[in-house]
C-alpha cells in the first residue's frame, strides 16, 4: 500500500483558508535557504512546505495577494532561475512552464528576479501587509516577510503591517483525512522500530548496536 501524501488539492485549499483570511492584506512565506557546507539535505520552512508542498527549491518565495485584480495572481510562487552549472551536480530543474505549473498546482510560477516589481505593486495597491511567519523575540532576528515589509514600509506612503502570524497554528490545528493517515503511518513505522529493538536487543549490544537496529528499521519501513 503507498504511502498517504498531500496532495496540490489539499495544498491549494490551504492556500485559500489562509487567502481568506488575510482578507485584502499581502502575505509573503518564504522557503528559506540551504546551507550546502552542511550534510542534511534541505529542508523548507514549515509554513511553506504546509501550503505549498515544495521541498526541493531553496530561496523560493510564495506571494498571497487576495484582492488582485486577476483571480490567477492572488497566489504567486517565485523560485530561483536555473543554475546549468550546480544543477549538473545537484539535480536539474523544471523551466518554468506548463509542467512545473501542474506539478506544483500553480498557475503563476515566477523566477525571483520578478519578485520585487510584482511585490512592490501588490503592497502600493494593497497598502496592508500581513505578517504570517512566527513573530520573533526581540534579541533575534525578525521574521522574514517582517524584514521585507520594513522595506516596502520606506517606499510606500500609507502602508501599514499588520500581525496574522496566528493563521497558521489555527489553520494546522485541524487535521485532514491525509494529515490523519500520515500520522497513523509515522505511528506504525515507529511501533515496528521499538518492535525490532526489544526482539533483538541482549547484553552486550551497546547504544549504537541500539540505534542502528532502531534506524534500519525505520528506513526499511518507509
């Protein structure tokens, strides 16, 4: 039986839960960046990875903008332009077209050299940005979308920042039928793990003989 996966539908519905209830303010999620010097493959923010479902575009920005004019830009996704050279190593991607588009199950998919005209003219017609990603402390360093609409602030008389960074916890607080069965299925893999580890746990063995059984059968479990 395959895994249970979210699919663009339900990733689409997400979007529009959270369009609806920014009402006529702009938001912006950002995926965050990659560290390459490090050895885990990168993994996007969790915000971003819950309305989009894209895992595999470092810099990538998601734009909600719901009171734009044409219904096909009231979500705009911005990824970074092709790289010929760093993708003959780590992995070639779409151009932007008809097969990415479906793919991601967006319409208006943008390389991010585009970002700051098609943000810029949201927030002078919106003149109210929404804050969606976790707000921080003051002895770190401000959320993402804050830092850019500090920007916009400058240049845009009238504007004005608004906090909807409690959208997301409410929106997550609830559980789909697929949310559901991901979870019964990362229950499962984990009982089969612990199931594996006591059959063949015995004196001797020490914490990495443990953790190595305890992993393999992770794995070998999907």
């Amino acid at each position: 039986m395959p895994d249970p996966v979210i699919s663009a539908e339900e990733h689409a519905g997400r979007r529009a839960k959270l369009r609806r209830a920014l009402e006529d303010a702009v938001g912006v999620v950002f995926a965050g960046e990659h560290d390459s010097h490090l050895p885990t493959p990168f993994r996007p923010d969790p915000t971003f990875e819950y309305l989009t479902g894209v895992v595999d575009e470092p810099g990538a920005v998601l734009v909600l903008d719901p009171a734009a004019p044409v219904a096909a830009r009231r979500e705009m996704l911005f990824l970074r332009p092709l790289n010929p050279e760093l993708e003959k190593w780590d992995g070639y991607r779409l151009e932007v077209g008809k097969a990415l588009r479906d793919r991601i199950g967006m319409q208006a998919v943008f390389r991010t050299t585009h970002l700051p005209r098609f943000l810029s003219a949201a927030a002078a017609r919106a003149k109210r940005l929404a804050c969606v990603h976790s707000l921080a402390q003051y002895n770190q360093p401000v959320s993402p979308d804050l830092a850019i609409f500090r920007k916009l602030l400058e240049r845009i008389p009238g504007a004005e920042i608004v906090d909807r960074s409690d959208q997301m916890p409410e929106l997550r607080a609830v559980k789909s039928t697929a949310e559901r069965r991901m979870i019964q299925r990362a229950i499962d893999i984990t009982a089969i793990g612990f199931d594996t580890v006591m059959r063949a746990i015995e004196p001797g063995m020490n914490e990495f003989d443990v953790q190595e059984t305890l992993e393999h059968a992770y794995r070998a479990n999907g």
